[in-house]
C-alpha cells in the first residue's frame, strides 16, 4: 500500500508537471501565430482519446468525439448542431457510455437536447445522509490499519448500474431571454451490494473481505432499516420537468456577462411507473461579469432544491437537478461537478443548497491547424449545505448498531473547499477542463484532481 500512495503521488506530481510544460510550451505558441479568431463554418470537431483522472473515479480510458456545425460561420461563435458520443471506462470500476444531441436548428424556434446514457459504478460513494451527521470514519477504509481498526476499502460504497434517456425543450417566453423549459428523463437505477468476488478476481494478496463478513454501510443501513428493503435494489423513476429560464449570456460555454436563471419543477409520478412519487423543485441563478473585456471574468453560480412532495428513494437523491446537463452525471454533492475536492456524494439530504465562485482568465490565445484556441485559468471556492434533512430513526437496538461512531446528530454546516484550474478550449465550445480542489474540513476528505470537459457553470 505504501508503494501505490508513493506512487500515485508521484504521478499526480508529474500530472501537474506536464500541465504546465503544456501551459508554457502553449504560451509561446500564442505568441507566434496569435491572430484574430477565424470564424468556422459547416462541421468540426474535437475528438479525444479519454485519457484523464478523477480523484474519485480513477484514470480514465476510452474515447470520445464532439462534432458540432457552424452553417455558414454568420453565428460563429454559436453553433447549429453538436453531437457528442463517448465510451469510456475507470480505472475504480465505472463506466461511461453516452450520446448527446443539442441544437436550436432542429425544430425552428426551439432548444432540443437529447441524451441517452448508461452509467455503471461498481464502487458508487455512499456515506449516508444529512452531510456532517453523517461521521465517516476514514481508519475503516485505511488498510495499513491495524486489523481491529481497518474494515474494508468497500465500507462506503455500493454497486450502482443506472440508463438514461432525458428529452429537453426550451422555447421562447418573451424575447430572446425569457423561455419555457420542458422535459422528460426517464431513469433506471439497480443498486446492490458491491461485487468483491469481481475485485478479488486475479489477486492473491490485500483480498477485500466479502459483505457477508464485513458488511458496509450500504448494509448497514438496510440492517438498522434506514434504507428499506424496497428500495434497497434501486427502481424506476419517470421524471416530468416544467420551469422557466432567464437567459442573457453572452457565450453558452463561458460567457463573459449576463444571467442565467432557472426554477425547475421535477415530477415522478407512480402512475408512469415510479416506484414512490415525488416531486422537487430546483431554483438556480448564475450570474457573469466582465472585469478585463475579453480577458477577465467573475461567475457564481447559488442553487437550492428541495423535495416539495412525496418520498425520494434513497438511490435518487444524489441526483442534482439542471436545466442543462454539463457533463455525463449531474450528482453530489461534492465532487467534480459539484463541490470540487470533497467527497463525491458527501452531502446527501431532502434538501440543499450549494454555491460556486470562479475566476476565469483566458491568458493566451493562438491558431492551430486552422483552429482558434485559447487557455485559461480559474481559481475558485466551492460551498454548500444541507437544509432539510432526510429523516430515519436512531433510536432503535442493534447489536451491529453504534451510534457515536456512525451518527453525529445537529452536526451538520457549510462545506467549503477551495481550488484553482486550467482550460484548453477549442473554438470557444470544445473545452477540456482540469480542476484541482481542497476541501476545507478533514471531514469532507482531503483533496480532488479532476480532468473533464467544459467549464462547471
């Protein structure tokens, strides 16, 4: 074990190296062949081996493509069609098989996004609900533990297999800013224990011990009848969205000023099928402003949702409602997409809210290959909470239950982490990201490295 943290830190170290050998060696570029951005016409396209790291997820390998048509280049930077397909695998177990489809050509005088996705996680974090309520004990998945302290790196995580099929529309309100937002997403989630004969499988040494004799949290919690036997195998959920949306943004990938504003209202219905209906709703504003034209911007994004009706399955309340899907998943709170350097799944209630501040910076802008380019750099704070909790008994006798080691009652508080990134973007939409997050609490973790696309918000 000492030998793979050694390293993993010297390859996180050589990580950041080669990105900022690129940074340098981009910088020098820009300054010889910087010159006004040619305006693209009919298709192009960013194609890349996916080779990236998520601290959470692990190395990542596969492939991914992204065309997208300019027409005759009169909208340039917009586009008229973008299609994306990715396959790809992680190295802790996940897997990303997806196509996406977004236009405002298709149909005149509409939005459409299409996506259509399965998701599979053979080790999907799960640390319980309500944020800091829940203790995470991080000796129980250390190894070089002494064997009455370590458990089992499985402790906090389940097997988690998930398809997606979501349809959006927007269209217009008032103008060009105020719009209606339409949608169905139709999900399927099957849950269970995580399958350590497959992880064993070619080992003859550091074996995880099976569920049956050490059980995780996700057991657990089915043992002690937080989670019911309903829901402990994942379900349907039929997702109906109605909203509105306030847009002025200058530039969808990274817009330099405007707003972009949304309330959103979910819907899962059983008689589409749900194995438990619910209904939530999700309000969300970002707001950009120019502090050096063309250079220097400031963006945050304040989001809240909470569960309006019903009861939300547990394997759903990870979800993260948008408008807008940024990436494969839209689920946290914390990690990548959400709270960058915190546990992925950290934060799990009925109800919370959650904010990001960033300052971006395009530094460098060059051609290359007929293609406009520039770099950027972020620095950033991530924060969120919990403001309406998930409700379960503790109260109850069991001879697995201890309650001081697993529940921390009126605990929870803002999470804050705080960190920096680099952008390579590829005329102005095809943005491969790189974030680098602390988190400000032990509690929360350490710290998280992410190689992705597209900027958070």
């Amino acid at each position: 074990m000492y030998f793979w943290d050694g390293f993993l830190n010297l390859l996180n170290r050589i990580i950041m190296k080669k990105i900022w050998l690129s940074v340098v060696f981009s910088l020098l570029v820009a300054f010889v062949f910087a010159q006004d951005e040619v305006a693209k016409t009919g298709w192009n396209f960013g194609a890349l081996p996916t080779i990236t790291f998520d601290t959470d997820l692990g190395f990542q390998y596969g492939a991914l493509v992204n065309l997208y048509n300019y027409g005759d280049g009169t909208r340039y930077p917009n586009y008229n069609h973008s299609l994306y397909f990715e396959v790809s695998r992680f190295t802790k177990g996940s897997g990303i098989n997806r196509f996406y489809y977004d236009s405002d050509q298709l149909i005149e005088g509409l939005q459409t996004s299409l996506d259509i996705s399965f998701l599979s996680d053979q080790a999907y974090d799960f640390y319980g609900f309500n944020g800091f309520d829940a203790v995470v004990n991080p000796d129980w998945i250390e190894d070089t533990q002494p064997e009455n302290i370590y458990k089992t790196r499985m402790f906090y995580k389940y097997d988690r297999k998930m398809f997606r099929f979501k349809m959006d529309l927007q269209g217009k309100v008032s103008g060009n800013k105020l719009r209606w937002a339409a949608g169905m997403n139709l999900l399927n989630f099957k849950v269970g224990s995580v399958n350590i004969d497959k992880l064993n499988k070619g080992k003859d040494e550091d074996l995880l011990p099976p569920v049956e004799d050490q059980p995780g949290l996700y057991e657990k919690y089915q043992q002690w009848g937080i989670i019911s036997p309903e829901e402990a195998d994942g379900g349907f959920v039929p997702e109906l969205k109605a909203g509105l949306v306030y847009d002025t943004r200058d530039n969808r990938p990274n817009p330099m000023k405007g707003i972009w504003t949304e309330a959103v209202l979910v819907g899962a219905p059983e008689f589409l099928g749900a194995e438990s209906g619910f209904a939530k709703l999700s309000l969300t504003h970002r707001q950009y402003f120019t502090l050096i034209p063309n250079d220097l911007s400031l963006a945050y994004r304040l989001a809240y949702q909470i569960t309006i009706a019903g009861d939300v399955p547990f394997y759903y309340q990870t979800q993260v409602i948008v408008s807008e899907l940024k990436g494969a998943a839209s689920e946290g709170l914390g990690g990548a997409k959400t709270l960058r350097g915190i546990r992925r799944n950290r934060i799990v209630g009925d109800g919370f809210f959650y904010g990001n501040v960033e300052a971006r910076w395009k530094f460098a802008r060059f051609q290359f290959i007929n293609n406009n380019f520039y770099l950027g750099l972020n620095g950033f704070m991530d924060f969120g909470q919990v403001t309406k909790k998930i409700e379960y008994n503790t109260g109850f006798h069991s001879t697995y239950f201890d309650a001081h080691r697993n529940f921390d009652n009126d605990a929870e508080k803002m999470h804050f982490s705080y960190g920096a990134g680099l952008r390579i973007v590829m005329n102005q939409n095809f943005v491969i990201a790189v974030d680098y997050g602390m988190a400000a609490d032990e509690r929360d973790g350490d710290s998280g490295l992410y190689i992705g696309l597209n900027y958070l918000f």
